[in-house]
C-alpha cells in the first residue's frame, strides 16, 4: 500500500472541525501555497478544516511510482479520503489541482458538499505562448544542472531568463538540501513524471463534469479576469453550463491573473467563505 500524500491539518484553535476541505495546489506548486488563505478561512468558519495536500511529484509527495497522470492523482485523492480518518466535505483545486479535483468528483459524483476549481480550464487545449506558461517553465527547470550550488544561483539563473520575481521566489520554494549530507541543493520535483501529468492536462475533457448537477451539491469555478487560460469562449462556456446546472457558480475576480490566490488572496478567500456551506 502507498504511503498518503503528504499532507497538513489547518483547523481553528477554538473548536474542532465538522468536516474538511482539501486543497489542490497547480504544478510545481505545494499545499503550503495556500497556508495563509487556509489559516484566515478556519479563523472565518472555524467549522471546517483545511488539509493542504502536496500532489504526487510535488513537496514531499515523491517517489511515487507511475502511471503519472489524472486519473492516478485522483486515486492518490481517493486513498487520502479513505485513510484520512476524518470527514471530507469539501475539495479545491487551482489549475492542474483544479481538473485532478473534477477527475475525482467524476468518479465520485455527489460526495461532496462543495467543490472549488480555481482558474482550472475543464477541457482538452492546445498550448501555446498565449494560454500557457508552464510547459516553458517546465522545459527551463529541466535544462537546469541536477545539483545547485545554492538557493541564490537558482533564483539567478532564472531570473537571467527573464521570470518575473513573483514566479522566481514561488519556484524556489521547490528548492532544498541536498538528502543526507550531501553538498548542493536540488529541486524537490519530480520533473518527468509532472511532464507526464501534463501532457494528460491538456488532453483531458472533463467539461461534463462541470456541466452535471450530479457532481457536487455546490460547484464554484473562480475565474483570473486577467488570465488567459479561460479566455472569452472558455468563460461563455462556463455561464451557459451554469445557466443550466443550478449547482454551478461562475466568479471572477477582475484584477486576478492565472495565480489568483497570490493576486487577490482577499478575493479568493471571500469567495471561499461565501460559497462554503454552513454545516
């Protein structure tokens, strides 16, 4: 059997949870991305917890074996619901998170009270320099030496690459020791088996799963006015699906690009708070 994913319990300190809302980070990204937001929710709505999940790849999720793509990362879910020993009501993910969260609730329809897809395009795309900066990034880390000489070197080098400083210290949160001793710093990564994940990304159509009543009580997609991941037919699509599926919510934050919980996390955690049920 597996080990879970690694993952990390935000609750208030004035009660106990009823029940528990996971969170699914994009790539290259980790559950403690959303740690200040979670900390404000649970001090907002002191009923629900957050477990901040590491994806398979990702943090302290690695070495897990293959296949590498959506429908292991949902099984990877589907282990840490069982096994977690606590009520899971809830689940949000942004980006690549956000359709491993609609490829979970289409094999496990109805489970949830609430479910959040944060800036996370529900269907198969084309990349491209205009709706993707990922797989570039993803082609510079792979370019890298394996062993750094420092954090420092890391953020310099990609920043000579011309990565905004946003991005920059996001990525270097990848960035740790060398294990057991030894010189050097390396990216806490799985590279190839991310490249593999992605290209099931972008071929995935999960779009009926946005589209059915059935999926979860309250579907909320949360849109970056600013990003181009959607794009005006994608965001037309998802008012037409909303128009006909009462669970679905379609929000946009206006002054948010792709990274909308780093743009406005008072947006995002507002929006978290309203739709979420009172239990």
């Amino acid at each position: 059997m597996l080990p879970l994913l690694a993952h990390h319990l935000v609750s208030s300190d004035e009660r106990a949870p009823e029940a528990w809302l996971l969170v699914l980070h994009g790539v290259f990204g980790l559950g403690a991305n959303f740690r200040s937001i979670a900390r404000a929710l649970v001090k907002r709505r002191p009923e629900w917890g957050v477990v901040l999940v590491d994806l398979r790849g990702h943090g302290e999720s690695q070495d897990r074996p293959p296949p590498h793509d959506l429908a292991t990362a949902a099984s990877d879910i589907e282990a840490l619901v069982t096994r977690l020993g606590k009520p899971v009501a809830g689940i949000l993910g942004h980006s690549f998170g956000g359709k491993v969260a609609l490829a979970y609730l289409e094999r496990h329809p109805g489970t949830m009270k609430v479910a959040f897809v944060l800036d996370s395009m529900p269907g198969a795309r084309t990349p491209s320099a205009q709706n993707d900066t990922v797989t570039d990034v993803l082609g510079t880390l792979e370019s890298l030496p394996r062993v750094l000489p420092s954090r420092e070197a890391f953020k310099a080098e990609l920043a000579a690459r011309g990565y905004s400083s946003m991005i920059v210290d996001w990525l270097a949160m990848n960035v740790r020791r060398c294990p057991d001793g030894a010189d050097g710093y390396n990216l806490r990564l799985d590279l190839p088996a991310i490249r593999s994940m992605l290209l099931d990304y972008w071929q995935r159509d999960l779009w009926p799963v946005m589209e059915r009543a059935s999926s979860a009580e309250r579907l909320v997609l949360l849109v970056g006015g600013r990003s181009t991941v959607f794009g005006e037919p994608g965001l037309e699509r998802a008012r037409e699906a909303a128009s006909s599926n009462p669970a679905l919510r379609v929000e946009v934050l206006p002054n948010a690009g792709h990274w909308l919980h780093a743009d406005d996390p008072e947006g995002v955690l507002a929006l978290i708070d309203k739709h979420l049920p009172t239990l």
